[in-house]
C-alpha cells in the first residue's frame, strides 16, 4: 500500500547518503515501483558534482536508480 490519494510522481532526482535506505523509503513507504539501476558514473571535471548536485565535489554518483510511482495518466 502506497500513501493514500498518490497517483503520479514525475521525474524528480534525490541525492542521498544510504541508497538501500532510500530504495526501502519509496518502494515500501511511498508505494513506487523499481525499474533498473544504472551506473557507476565519473566525470573528468573535479567540479562537476559540485556545480550540477550541489554536493562535495568529490561525492561519488556510484548507482542511480529509477523507479515509477502512479499510471499514465
């Protein structure tokens, strides 16, 4: 059971410390469904974390996951 009167989400990203915590988060407390993983990803540009994520710029983006939550609608 997902969260009461949620139909559709779409496209927002999260940066997060735990991302198992995160998955568990939106599959068992909001209702989403898992679709794949994609990832490692590095990039030449030391500042590229920091100017796009707004986070430290030696943050690693080591998996992103992609879920769907709600219909076509």
């Amino acid at each position: 059971m997902g969260m009461p009167g949620l139909r559709r989400f779409d496209h927002v990203g999260f940066t997060v410390p735990d991302i198992e915590e995160a998955h568990g988060f939106l599959v068992d407390v909001l209702g989403c469904e898992y679709l794949y993983s994609l990832g490692p990803f590095a990039h030449d540009d030391s500042d590229w974390m920091a100017e796009h994520l707004n986070v430290h710029p030696r943050a690693a983006m080591v998996e992103n996951r992609w879920f769907r939550i709600g219909g076509n609608y």
